[in-house]
C-alpha cells in the first residue's frame, strides 16, 4: 500500500473518539435541562415540537432533527427530548475533534520521534482536547438545553476533519464535495459558519496549489448562482444589480483565467461542488413548506417570497446579508448605496486598532474563563517543534490557524462584539466555532509538551504520561457550576406561575425572550403534551393568546398572528396539517387585530408626528425608537379593540406608556384593566410586595438559582416591569422596594439599575444614585452604558446643586438665572418645573431679545411645544420684521396642530415680506404645511407690501 493510501486512523483511534464522545455524552445526559429553560430555548422547542420556523434564519436543518427527537423518543417531556439534540450533537463534535486531533498528531509525531513511549501520546492528545471542548462554557452551556450551536460545532468539526482526510491524500476530490455539502448544511444552520471559509481557500493553496484554480473556480461558480438567486428573492433592484455584476464577474473570471493559460477547469470537481451545494442549500426549503400549514411558531410567514427572503436574509437584523453585501461588495462595483439623509445617532467608537486590541482583550480573556489560562497556554508547545514537521503537516497548521483567526478576530471585527458583560454572555456562543479549533490546538500543545518531557527525561516510564488524562478536570470544576442544568426547572416555573393567574382566554403581551418564548411554549406544548409527561398534569392553558409586543411593527409578523387568532384566519386544513393538529391548537375565541391599511394607518401618523416633532421636514421610519413606538400604537389598538370581551396582560420588553394608567401587578406579570386605574389600591400594593417577598426568598434559596444566570435575568425583569409602573405613579416607596429586590435577584440587570438610578435622581438622591451606578461600573467595568449613564449621574448631582443654588437667590431672579434653572430642569427631564421659569422670564416686560432667544433655544431642544410657541409668540413682539422667525413661528404652529396662531404668524410674515419672497413662499416646499391654512393665496395677492423705508 502507498503512502498516500495508509489510513487515516487506527482502530485504536476510532475506539479512543468513541470513548471521549461516550463521556461527554455522560456528563451532558447528567447535566441535562430537565425541561424548558430561559432565553431562545422556548421558541426552539415549539418550532421543532409542530415542525414550525424559527427566528432567522430560520434553522431548517436542526428543526427537522429536533421535529424526529419529538417524535421518536418515547419518554420524558418535549422539552427533555429537544434537549437530547443538543447533548448528542455536543457528545459527537466531540468524539469527531478526538478522532481529527488523534489521526493528525499520530501523523506529526510520527515524523519526529520514533520513541515506543509516544505510543499513547495521540490518545492522550485527542482525550485532553476534545474533552477540554466538551468541559468548556461555550459547548457545555449549549449542549444541555435546547439550542443550535452544537449542531454548528458538529458540522464543524465534521467539516475539519474531511478537509483534513483531502489534505492527506489531495488526489481524491470526493472529499471536497462532500466538504461543500456540508459547509452548505451548516449554512442552513448558523450563518456564522460563514467565518471559516476563508481558511480553505488557504488550506487548498498551500496543499496543492496546481490544484487551486479548479477549486476556485467551482467555487465562483456555485458563489454566483447562489448569489443570482438570493438577489431575486429580494426583489431589491441594488442588491439584483449587485447580484448580476459579481454573477458575471465571478463565471468570466475564472473562464477568462483559463483561456489565458490554455487550461479547462476539472469538471468533476465544478459540477461535483455546484451540485453538492445546492443540496445542501435545498434544506431551506423546509421553511415555505412549513410555514403553509400555519404553525405555531412561524417566524418571517417564510410561505411568502418576501417571508422568505426576511428569514434567509436574516432581515431583523442590521448586519443582515443583504446589507453586508451592499454596504462592502457595492462600492467595490460600482454599486453604492445611496445615502439615506438619516442622521447617524451612533457613539463615535474607538479607533480601529483600540478596538481590535479590545475584541482580542476580550477574546482571551473568555478563553481563561472557559478552559482556564495553563490549559491555554499549552497551544505554545507545538511552536518549537514546527520546524521538524514536513510540508503536509506545516501545511494543515498553518490552515487551522487560518481557521481560528477568522472565527475568532474576523468574525469580532465583522459583528462588531461588544466588550461588557452582558454582550458577553449573550456573544459567547459565537465563540463555539472558534473555540473548536483552540481546541484542537490544545490535543496538539499537550502531544509535543509530553514528548518533550519524554525527550527530557529518558526513563520516566510512559504510564506516568497518562496523568495528563486528568487535563479536563480543569474546566469541569471551572465550569460546571453555570453550565449543568440538572434539576433547574426554572424556565418551567416562569412559564407555569406566570399564566397560572390569568384566564384561560387571556391575551399576553410578551416582550423578553423569556416573556415570550418561553410563555409560547407553556401554551403551546407544555399544555398540549400528554399529562404524563408533564409535571403538573392538570395544567394547561392552551386557551390564551401570546403577542410579541415589539414585533407588531413588522408586517410579516403581523400575517402570522392574524392566520393564529383573527377573526380571518382560515377554517379548513387538509390531511397533512390535521395530522399535525393545526385545526385544534389554537384557541377557539378569535381577536379582532388590525388590518394592512390600519396598520399602514399607524405607520402615517407616526411619520407625521415625528415630522411636526422635527419642525416639518421629510422623515424615515427606522431604527429601534420608530420600531418600538409603532408597535406599541398597534398593541394599544389591538387592547382598544378586544377589551371588553378578553382580558389582558403585559410582560414588558420596553416600556409602552398607553398602558400605565392601565396597569395593576398581578402576580408575576401586569394585568391590564380595560380603563385607566385612578390608582393602585393599597390592598393591591400589599399584595404584590407579600407575592414576591415569598417568590424571592424561594428563589433565593434554592443553590442552582445562584448560578443560573438567563434565570435570575428573567425573574428580575419581571419586578423590574412592576418598578416601573410604581415609578409613573411616584409611588416612590413601593418603586424603591420593588427595584432592590429585582437588583437582589440579579445585581448586573443593567435595565433595573438604570431605572433605579433615574428614579433616585429624579427625587433628589443624586448621591446615592452616583453611588449605585459606580457599583454597577465596578463589576463590568468593560460597559460602555454604565459608564455613561454613571457620568450622567455625576452631572445630574452637578444639574442639582445648580438648581439649588440659584432657588437660594432672592427674587426676582435675573433672566441669567431663569434661563440656567429652565435648562438644568429639561437635562433633568423635570419639564414641568421647567415651566415655571419660562412663564416668569416671558411675563417680564423690561427685557431684551436675547433672554427671549435664548429661553427659545431652552424649549426647542427639551422638545416642549407648547412653552416654544410662547417663546415664539413673545419673540415675534419684539421684532415684529424678523421674517425667519415669524415663518418658523407658523410653521411650527401649524404642524402642532395650532392653526389660529400659524395664521397670525403667517399674516405678520405677509405684512413685513415683500413681493419676491411671497412668491418664493409659494414654490418653497418647505412651508407646504401653510398652503392649508384658510386664505393662504389670498393673504398673499392681496395684502398691501410694506412701505420701503426711508433712508
């Protein structure tokens, strides 16, 4: 046998994967979720227990797997099954990465040494690296709920290692083809697998280089058509534009290339590539013909082209596909953007290389935190010994530190990664992939620093070598404290006690993850599984309505709770969808939800109102702030329509202050009365301060409430949302009350402290607001919000003293003074002691203009129409010819709704402006909020001109 025939592995291999794969397996069964848990978990299981989409991408391929985990295993609730998935995928990445490090440093220590002693040191390579990926946060933490991430880090590492058998015998390009089906299956999966790309381009050439421009050009060609299609999913005419110069490009390229140089490219590897692709990409499929049958959890409505198109894309999100590729390939074509004229709200950011120090900082400081800095500081052990390996083995290091780089510091600077603490925990799972190759670095830092040792002492007997076994014990003690789960069921509880106090035909407004997916999956599995696998068989609440309150402004969203709950919805299912109980799962009592044109309705007046709020000038809607405000005019029109015959609850994301006044605490959520409450009954008071003393201290006393961090998240949220509502209704002692207790549950719930902190501003404690945000700076120093929000603390203390130092003067006070306590009362956002102020500096009659100006300037910017007008109204008396001021005087009037004072600001304008520029203020489009006012044209032809003025 040749050479470049030997196997790739021994048997020894393939049993020593089995066994690192077996106790990885062992330690996820134990550790295992019990049932749903906080953040995305809820939402994965619903979509995979009724063959539904999730969140986008939409994640075809594990869905059908987790939809077969559903179904064929015969035990434990639904929950426990998705959570199976996750466990065996995590257990078989593992076993894969052993078989790779185990195969790969055979063959490195095989061109080094020949000592019997190194017999073992491939095993003991493969057990401490993969296992130490097993043990580490950000495998463990997902292999024991329901996620996606270990399925990424299994095609992953499946990924590496058919790379890894090409790079051994680069004659057979079977390997490659079947590298692109399953890169192409991980792209329907988790589109940050996108990261690692690069790194083959590099593996290839540096392995076979005559072998490269075949390679290249299969992947051009399957680049274009994909990209072809995507664009024609978008219906965008840039992105298609987009699409068809890099289409072109990307087939003549590589064909110019060759007819250059006289070569055909290998058609075998080209069609072997182009078709492996697209049968990795046809997965996608799934989601249209899922989301026909109307499925509970049936994000993006994918059955619709534009659906479909806002899955894939990823369309919730900025950095969305379609934007990289129009932001970064565009002007490279000739293809830019046009600028949108928004102005851009962003913090100016660090200089680029501060903030890649910052990302790397961050990066490695995870990798400490994971597997521990000693563990890490192995990968150095293979430098010295990298001169001694041959050209296949300097080759395939070079590419998995390619590899590395991209899904570490690419995939950073791409996303742009935040360095605080929250961003952190929510980021880490992105760090899997990379974490992947670290750790195939690590099996090979831990073969070549034993061979060292080996090599220096020459009789230490080889037994003693398997010490090293004992590697992994590191990041199990490090880690296993926030990552097991067995026995916290504390996603189960938030979704059982939060509907176990509503009716069973409520509505739900859910705003957090856990608000609304774990709520979702209570409703709908949870209450709909057999009573013997539930843990409170007499539960269910398959009756209630569950609304994502902050994505009411997306139209598509919009489709998919009409086709759930609206009066419209359809009656008839066939066979298929019967089967999967889609004519039974929804409650039988309709909602009246808003139509399209209602809908496009609120989006005008938004508009509209945000152009009179800007002084008349054309506006976009976009952004969070637009987002959240329309959704919450369309939850309080789905509330206004439906209240007299259900009742309502809100789990708040962010704050939608129609319902305030609505608002009582009732139990773990807020009840919405149908009318506004003239205030919270002192019974009602007592009765939510008992409720959660008895809720926190249970929680707060149970060991795994400590370390479960998504779950003291969630339940802080929820008392932080009932601070809020005792805050609107300065019932101080109560918000106080309820926010050290959500603080209690939580110390880093950024939300709470702000809030708290405001809140103690606002009542004069600046001190001990100071004191609570330098706390909260303390332990995530690397925030950048708390960091600002502690500044403002520091200047809200400043903003009081001023205040009273200047209420200790005697009155009347200078028009210095009144316009300084008007200002720091706006920094304050007490606008209405800011009133005060202005109405004594305007009633004043021995007073200039600049005082007038100035205090002008002070309501322009606080946003205070009523007190600008008055401002303005004053101003214009003394200097009844200033022209500019009187049109913005009507113009602002007019926009505000103000119509008999835009007039008498639009007849003094016509009385002091001459023939020319009443023409212009005809064709101005600027003032074409005036053409309504009554006699506009006429005012303007017929009003004498003022008389010139004598010299």
């Amino acid at each position: 046998m040749s050479a470049e025939r030997q196997p790739s592995w021994t048997r020894a291999d393939l049993w020593c994967a089995l066994a690192c794969a077996c106790t990885a397996w062992a330690v996820y069964g134990y550790t295992l979720a019990p049932s749903v848990t906080m953040e995305d978990s809820g939402e994965f299981i619903t979509a995979a227990a009724h063959l539904g989409v999730p969140h986008p991408p939409g994640y075809p391929l594990w869905t059908m797997l987790a939809w077969l985990c559903v179904k064929l295993l015969p035990f434990g609730n639904w929950a426990w099954r998705v959570n199976c998935l996750s466990a065996a995928c995590g257990g078989a990445a593992v076993g894969m990465l052993a078989l790779l490090i185990g195969a790969s440093s055979r063959r490195f220590l095989a061109s080094i040494t020949s000592d019997p002693r190194a017999r073992a040191l491939p095993h003991l390579a493969a057990w401490t690296g993969s296992l130490v990926l097993a043990l580490s946060e950000s495998m463990w933490s997902q292999a024991v709920i329901a996620e996606v991430y270990t399925l990424n880090a299994l095609i992953l590492c499946s990924s590496l290692l058919v790379f890894y058998l090409w790079m051994h015998d680069t004659g057979r390009r079977r390997w490659l083809v079947l590298l692109a089906l399953l890169l192409a299956l991980g792209m329907s999966n988790h589109h940050t697998l996108f990261f690692v790309f690069p790194a083959f381009f590099i593996g290839v050439w540096l392995a076979r280089r005559d072998f490269f421009f075949d390679f290249l050009a299969a992947i051009c060609f399957v680049s274009a058509s994909v990209l072809g299609v995507f664009a024609w999913l978008s219906e965008d005419e840039l992105l298609i534009r987009i699409g068809w110069r890099l289409g072109i490009a990307a087939v003549a390229l590589p064909l110019l290339w060759a007819f250059l140089n006289r070569r055909r490219p290998d058609l075998r590897l080209v069609s072997g590539i182009f078709v492996a692709t697209w049968i990795g990409l046809l997965v996608y499929c799934y989601m249209p013909l899922a989301s026909m049958t109307n499925p509970p959890m049936n994000w993006g409505f994918a059955s619709e082209k534009r659906g479909f198109f806002h899955a894939v894309n990823r369309g919730q999100y900025s950095d969305n596909l379609a934007a990289t590729i129009k932001n970064i390939a565009g002007p490279v074509i000739g293809c830019a953007p046009t600028p949108d004229g928004r102005e851009d709200k962003r913090q100016p950011s660090d200089p680029l290389p501060i903030k890649l120090a910052k990302q790397a900082g961050h990066y490695f400081g995870s990798l400490e935190k994971n597997i521990s800095l000693p563990l890490s500081l192995l990968v150095l052990c293979v430098l010295p010994f990298w001169a001694f390996f041959g050209q296949k083995e300097s080759s395939w290091l070079w590419f998995t530190l390619a590899a590395f780089v991209g899904m570490a510091f690419f995939q950073m600077a791409v996303m742009g990664t935040s360095t605080d603490s929250q961003a952190g925990w929510v980021g880490r799972t992105f760090f899997l992939q990379s974490h992947c190759t670290f750790a195939l670095w690590i099996g090979y830092g831990t073969a070549f620093g034993l061979l060292f040792v080996l090599q220096k002492f020459e009789r230490l007997p080889a037994s003693a070598l398997w010490l090293a076994a004992l590697a992994p014990v590191i990041p199990f003690r490090i880690n296993h404290a926030t990552c097991e789960q067995r026995g916290h069921w504390f996603g189960w509880q938030f979704g059982r006690d939060s509907l176990a106090m509503v009716e069973d035909n409520a509505v739900v407004f859910g705003g957090t993850d856990p608000g609304r997916f774990v709520t979702t999956y209570t409703i709908f599995c949870e209450s709909l599984q057999p009573a013997a696998f539930k843990k409170d068989p007499a539960f269910d609440k398959s009756g209630v309505t569950i609304i994502t309150q902050n994505a009411l402004a997306d139209s598509t969203y919009m489709k998919y709770i009409r086709a759930h709950y609206d009066e419209s919805r359809r009656q008839r299912y066939c066979f298929f969808e019967r089967w999967l109980g889609r004519n039974t799962i929804y409650p039988k009592e309709t909602l009246r939800l808003p139509t399209q044109p209602e809908v496009d309705e609120i989006f005008q007046k938004h508009a509209e109102k945000k152009s009179r709020r800007l002084g008349g000038s054309p506006v976009t809607i976009s952004g969070l702030e637009d987002v959240f405000a329309i959704s919450g005019d369309i939850s309080k029109k789905i509330f206004d329509d439906n209240k007299a015959t259900r009742p309502f609850y809100v789990e708040e994301s962010f704050p939608m202050e129609w319902y305030y006044p609505h608002a009582e605490p009732w139990g773990l959520f807020l009840k919405i009365h149908p009318e506004p409450l003239p205030a919270i009954t002192r019974e009602s008071l007592q009765r939510d301060r008992a409720f959660w003393d008895d809720y926190t201290a249970r929680l707060l006393a149970d060991p795994k409430f400590e370390h479960d961090r998504p779950a003291r998240m969630g339940f802080s949220k929820l008392r932080h949302n009932i601070a809020n509502i005792y805050t609107h209704r300065s019932l101080t002692e109560e918000a106080e009350y309820a926010y050290r207790q959500a603080l209690r549950l939580a110390p880093d719930n950024m939300e709470a402290t702000a809030g708290f902190g405001r809140m103690l501003i606002e009542i004069g404690r600046e001190n001990e607001a100071v004191q609570l945000l330098a706390q909260a700076v303390g332990r995530d120093p690397g925030s950048e919000t708390l960091r600002e929000m502690h500044q403002a603390s520091l200047l809200a203390c400043d903003t009081r003293g001023a205040i009273r130092e200047i209420q200790s003067k005697p009155s009347p006070l200078a028009p210095d003074d009144l316009i300084v306590l008007a200002l720091a009362h706006g920094k304050l956002g007490e606008f209405g002691d800011m009133k005060a102020p202005v109405l004594e500096l305007l009633a004043r009659t021995n007073i200039g203009v600049d005082p007038i100006k100035k205090i002008a300037e002070v309501t322009h910017r606080y946003d205070q129409v009523e007190l600008h007008l008055r401002c303005l109204e004053r101003w214009s008396e003394l200097e009844p010819d200033n022209l500019s001021l009187l049109a913005h005087g009507a113009l602002a009037s007019q926009m505000n709704g103000r119509e008999p004072l835009a007039l008498a600001f639009f007849k003094k304008w016509v009385a002091a402006a001459d023939a020319p520029r009443r023409a212009a203020m005809k064709r101005d489009d600027r003032f074409a909020p005036l053409h309504s006012l009554p006699n506009f044209n006429s005012l303007l032809d017929t009003t004498p001109l003022p008389k010139e003025k004598k010299p």
